[in-house]
C-alpha cells in the first residue's frame, strides 16, 4: 500500500497496536530535529501515534498527554529531546509564547504535536503531517511530506522493513 514514488502515505489501521508499531516504524528512520503535526478528530488515535512513536526513541513509563500542560519534554539517551505538545486546550496562539520554544528547538530531537492548527504560526514547519481518520472501526492515517526531508524520511518509511503485515 506504500508508494515510495509519492510524498503521500496512506494506511488502513484496524486496530490502536497497527497505529504504535506505524508510528514505531517512522521513528526508526526519523531525521534529527524533524518536526511532525499530528491532525485528526478527538479521539482518532494522534496520542496513540505520540506514544509509539516516542517509545521507540527509548522514552520508557507513563507518557502523559500534555493536554493540560501543552508540552512535555523526555531527555532522550543521546541527550537530545523528544517534545511531545497537545494545543488543543489553548484559547490564542500567543500562549506559545511563554513555552521558549526557541530553546527546545536547540536540542530538539523531535517534535510531534497534536492539534497543530491551534498554534498557528507560532510552530516550527512540519516535515511530516500524520493525519488520523475514522474509518469503519479503524483509522485511516495519511503521511504527507512537507519539507525535503520529510519527503527523503518518508521514502525511507516505504523501504524499511514492517514488522506487521498490515502495515
Ligand atoms: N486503529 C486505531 N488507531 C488508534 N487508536 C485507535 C484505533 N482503533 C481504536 N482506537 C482507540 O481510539 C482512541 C484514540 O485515542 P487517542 O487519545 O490516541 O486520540 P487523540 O487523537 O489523541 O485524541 P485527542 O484529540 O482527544 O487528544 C484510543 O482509545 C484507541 O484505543
Ligand atoms: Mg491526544
């Protein structure tokens, strides 16, 4: 279902596990300081994504939504950051003011949010928008290349090896 010719992905996931290993799957090929908006209904599985994706970059324990805080920050091994934020509780894109997000971009390692539109402009460029849809009793996920590196991350994507046959 990948075509590695396209800056466009797009999956039929059955079931919250398909989402993780999906989401485990591009953090394997994820270029440093990459920027990714993760968009979709309440409920249509972003967090899901966030999580899988932030457990294989070696965050272990509770991953907790940021929805009342915006942003939380795990120190990765390598001493970078991995950043996950939730704007969907923020009334103006100014409060992103206040979250120094010039200084996270210093050592970002990557940077997945939820709800990006709610931050307007205030947030760095996505590399990679993962759009999440009901579908039936799953989600349908679109990838989309935005930057040329997302567009060579998720040419990568299409040639890694998957560990599930669905995906
Ligand atoms: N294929 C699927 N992929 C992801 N989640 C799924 C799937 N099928 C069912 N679910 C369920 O849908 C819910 C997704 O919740 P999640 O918190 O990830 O949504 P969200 O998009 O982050 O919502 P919010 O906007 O409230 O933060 C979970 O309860 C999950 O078990
Ligand atoms: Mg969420």
């Amino acid at each position: 279902m990948t075509s590695p010719d396209s800056d466009a992905i797009l999956l039929h996931s059955a079931t919250p596990e398909t989402t993780a290993a999906v989401a485990e799957r591009l953090a394997a090929c994820c270029p440093d300081a990459a920027v990714v908006y993760l968009e979709g209904e309440l409920g249509a599985g972003k967090s899901v994504f966030a999580r899988g994706f932030l457990k294989a970059l070696g965050v272990s324990g509770s991953i907790k939504s940021p929805t009342y805080t915006l942003i939380e920050t795990y120190a990765l091994q390598d001493g970078r950051d991995a950043v996950h934020m939730d704007l969907y509780r923020i009334a103006d894109p100014d409060e992103l003011d206040y979250l120094a997000l010039d200084a996270v971009l210093e050592r970002l390692r990557v940077m997945l949010v939820e709800w990006p539109q709610r931050g307007a402009a205030r947030l760095p460029a996505a590399d990679v928008i993962v759009a999440l849809a009901f579908a039936g009793n799953g989600r349908e996920m679109q990838m989309r290349a935005i930057t040329p590196r997302g567009v060579t991350w998720l040419r990568a994507f299409g040639q890694s090896p998957s560990a599930d046959a669905a995906v």
